[in-house]
C-alpha cells in the first residue's frame, strides 16, 4: 500500500485510475487525505470543519457499489470539499463569519446535490474571507489560512482555503466561488488550476449571495484536466437559479491538441503596465513565449476601458452586497445580539456585532452608492463602464481564442503586508474582476515559480475566453500543462511535516 503522503500528491485523474484498476480503494483514499489533513491543517487552517464520519461511510459505499459494477459517475469515491459558503444539508455554513457561526443549512445546493449524485465524497467546509470577500483569507472571523508554499504568506482570497487545501494535498479537488478574482488569484498564490465559469454555467442556488450578477462556482484542482472532470459535474441548466444559462454547453471533455499551432492569443498592452511587479511580468512574458513555442501566435489586443474595471466592480459588487446581506438582522437567519430595548436595537446590534470590519465596509459603501442623489454618479456609471468592457472584450475575441494577461500584479505577500490598507488590497483585483464584469470563463494556470526572500512562490496566468468557450480554454491549458511542464518544480507538500513518505 502507498505512504499517504503518495496518494495525496496524486491527481483526480490518476486517482481514477487507481480506483477503475482496483489498486487502490476509496476507504484507502479518503483515510490517506484524512491523514494529511490531521498533519498539516493546524498549520495551514484551510478547514472550518472536516466531516471525518460520513467521509469515511461515503466511501466504503462507494466501494461497495464499485464491488458490485454500480458507480454512479467517473468521480465516484474521489475526496472533494467546498468553500464554506455553499449550502450541505444539516451541516453549518459559516460563510467564516461570526454571523453564521452556528446556521445549519436547511438543504443542499445545486453543487452539492451534484457532488453527492456523483458518488464523491465530501471531506469538509473550507476557509474564506468573511462572506468572500477580500484578497487574502484574512478577512475569516475563524482565524487566517497560511500558503503552503510559504507559512508566513497568504494563499490569497477569498477561496484562500480552498487552494491551500488542494496546494497542500489535504483534498484532491475542490469548489470555490468567485466573484471578482477568488477562484482564480488563490489559485495563482498556491500554485494550483482555479477556473471561472461563464456566468450562467454553474447554478448559484445554495451559495451565500455576494455579488448575484458577478458571483460563479467553479473548481480548484492541480490540473486543467481535473478542473474540466469537475466542470463536467458542477454544470448544467437548474431552474433553482434565475440566471442559469441554458445555451452554455455542458461537455468539458478535453481535446488533446498536439501543439497550439492555429490557436491566437492576444494579450491586452493595458495590462502589462503600471502596478504589475517585475516577477509576474517576467513569468507572463516567459509563458507568452513558451505558448509561441507550442505554436500559437501572439498578438496585441486592446482593452482602453480597463481603466474603469476596478472602480466599476467595487460599485457594483458593494451595491449588490449591501441588498444581499440586508437579510442577515438578527431575525431570520444568524447572530442574534443579547441585549435590545427595540426592533431597531436589534438589527442594529445583531449587525454590529455579527459582521466584520471588510464586510462593514463593503455595505457602506454599496448603500452610499445606491442612495438617492448618488445612484447616477456611481451605480448607473459602473452599470456603463461594464458595458464598455463586454463590448471591447467581445471585439478582442473575435481575432483571438484567448486573452492572456496575469491573474494578480504581485505573488502570494506576507501575511499583514496589507490589512492597514484596503485600497491597495482592492488594487491586487485589476486583472481578474473583468471576467465577473463581462460575464465570460476565466482560467488561472500555474506557469512559473520565483524565488521571493527565499520562498519559491509559484506565479499563475489567466486564460480568459468566449462565453461558450471554456472547453477550449481548458483544451490549452492543458496542452500547455503537458509540453511546458510548469509544475515539474517541488511542491509545497513535500516541505511540511507529515509529507515526506521516503
Ligand atoms: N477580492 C475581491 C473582493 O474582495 C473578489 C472577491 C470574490 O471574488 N469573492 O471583492
């Protein structure tokens, strides 16, 4: 039998393998991942909670039905875990917010309810920023996520554990939600694939709104090839949610080209300016030559309103957040305070001492920006810049497959190199919220590793792509993952205790 430390640095792919050949059990999967878990997460503290009982009952099911030639899916028996603001039935959602400390959820989401048909199992709830939102896990009322690549850096956010999770080998693959870069800047911070759907792809029924016309579900795996099984899972029409699009195709298989000859990719002159650190402009001009290798042509596209894009997000993420959480007072859902003379009290104090500061912030600012006399000069101005953007972007792609630029200006900093200032906080978001803005599939891949005082720190790139187009986008990432070899470097694992099975 393998060291556990071995079946956790495997990918989803390899452990379907494992399983369809019968050399391993998902029994013996999910206790090895169990195990990783119980020797890393105190220092990493990707988990909010780990479903050690039923993990381990789900599994010996699914090896049961597997005995009996009755899998339900590919992915049945794989360990998977979720962001903790996706809905499990009878288990707390905390949204890593004092809020929702102890709210049971009353049904499962769309994503969960999928999971479950899929016959995977589910590990456990994983570490946020507080209601998703910030940029490095630090914002969670449970106590900050740790890279781990580096133990004294953040994994980024807001999915920060959901890719310290998968970076670490505490869980294969698992879902996170992005809503203006959360999928895909943890991903470039730790060093794994992180994928952006198409708005409409993946239901939104079971996840705690943020942002409703930016928020989108999608996977964080070691590879491109994993993130397509689990897009194959998570898609599909669902009447639950309003906003699902039909028309968006559900097949992720990948196609495996032998070069990239034929494919464009353009890369915006916007985004290699002003704010983007020497480290990541070097790693994407390195990963613009490799892909030129592979046979793809370059070319230069054109952006102009990216200059709108961050202000545009923070009005319009913050005016649908401060709607969205009006629902948290003290009454139907959450904290309740103890001491109140009247209703006003009530909400008032429930809301006070229930949400963090970030989240405070966020409300403020999204009810200052829908307030009468204000809703003009900031709401209806984002509402234009972001049809400037699905304009220029739809324009972009029409003479290429896909736009490269990077997923974050900087690597994954130090813990506390940002919390005193929540502007150059939001300043790291410039690449990523134009996805959540025009509504089109985003991928971040890793494609290099840089040594920052003396921590290797791996650099991702972002593939964003048509709406109907993610296959594709997946299709060069992984051709790229297979001829490049960006990971072939160490991986953080093997450098904590508990790792090294030799
Ligand atoms: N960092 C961004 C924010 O704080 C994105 C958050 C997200 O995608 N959920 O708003």
């Amino acid at each position: 039998m393998k060291a556990y430390a071995d079946i956790c640095k495997m990918t989803v792919t390899e452990l379907i393998e494992a399983l369809e050949s019968g050399v391993m059990t998902s029994a013996e999967i999910t206790q090895a991942y169990l195990a990783s878990i119980a020797a890393q997460d105190a220092d990493i503290h990707a988990f909010l909670d780990v479903y050690t009982n039923t993990a381990l009952q789900e599994a010996a099911r699914s090896d049961e039905r597997r005995k009996n030639g009755k899998t339900l899916s590919k992915l049945d028996g794989i360990p998977v875990a979720l962001k903790d603001n996706m809905l499990v039935k009878g288990r707390v959602c905390t949204c890593a917010s004092k809020m929702l400390k102890d709210f049971v959820s009353p049904y499962d989401a769309t994503v969960t309810e999928k999971l479950k048909a899929a016959g995977m199992v589910l590990l456990g709830k994983l570490n946020m920023d507080e209601y998703a939102m910030g940029s490095s896990n630090e914002n969670s009322a449970f106590g900050v996520c740790r890279n781990p690549w580096a133990l004294d850096r953040v994994p980024g956010g807001s999915s920060g554990g959901v890719a310290a999770a998968v970076a670490a080998g505490m869980v294969p693959s698992a879902l996170g939600s992005d809503t203006g870069g959360s999928i895909r800047q943890p991903a470039s911070f730790c060093g794994v694939v992180g994928v952006k759907p198409a708005y409409g792809t993946v239901s939104r029924y079971g996840l705690v709104a943020f942002g409703s016309s930016l928020d989108q579900i999608g996977p964080i795996t070691k590879t491109a090839e994993d993130a397509a099984l689990m897009m194959d899972v998570i898609a599909g029409y669902d009447t639950h949610d309003a906003t699902s699009d039909a028309t968006i195709p559900t097949d992720f298989t990948l196609e495996r080209y032998g070069s990239l000859q034929g494919k464009t990719i353009g890369m915006p002159s916007e985004c290699f300016g002003e704010g983007l650190s020497r480290p990541v402009n070097d790693s994407i001009q390195a990963a613009a030559e490799q892909l030129k290798n592979l046979g793809a042509e370059i070319i230069e596209v054109s952006i102009p309103s990216i200059r709108y894009a961050l202000s545009a997000y923070y009005v319009l993420s913050s005016a649908e957040a401060s709607s969205n959480l009006a629902r948290f007072d003290g009454i139907r859902y959450g904290y309740r305070t103890e001491h109140y003379d009247d209703l006003d009290e009530l909400y008032r104090k429930s809301r006070e001492e229930g949400f963090g500061l970030e989240v405070k912030r966020r409300i403020m600012l999204g009810t200052f920006a829908l307030s009468s006399g204000y809703q003009d000069q900031y709401y209806l101005k984002a509402q234009q810049a972001r049809d400037l953007l699905r304009h220029e972007y739809s324009e972009a792609l029409e003479s290429c497959d896909a736009v490269l630029t990077p997923v974050a200006p900087t690597v994954a900093f130090r813990l506390g190199d940002k919390t005193g200032d929540p502007m150059e906080m939001y300043m790291g978001d410039l690449y990523t919220v134009t996805a959540n803005l025009t509504g089109l599939p985003a991928v971040s891949v890793p494609c290099r590793h840089v040594k920052e005082d003396g921590d290797t720190l791996p650099v991702g790139m972002s593939l964003l792509g048509s709406k109907n187009n993610l296959q594709a986008l997946l299709s060069i990432a992984d051709t790229y993952e297979r001829k490049a070899k960006p990971n072939a470097g160490i991986r953080p694992y093997e450098r904590l205790k508990g790792g090294a099975s030799e």
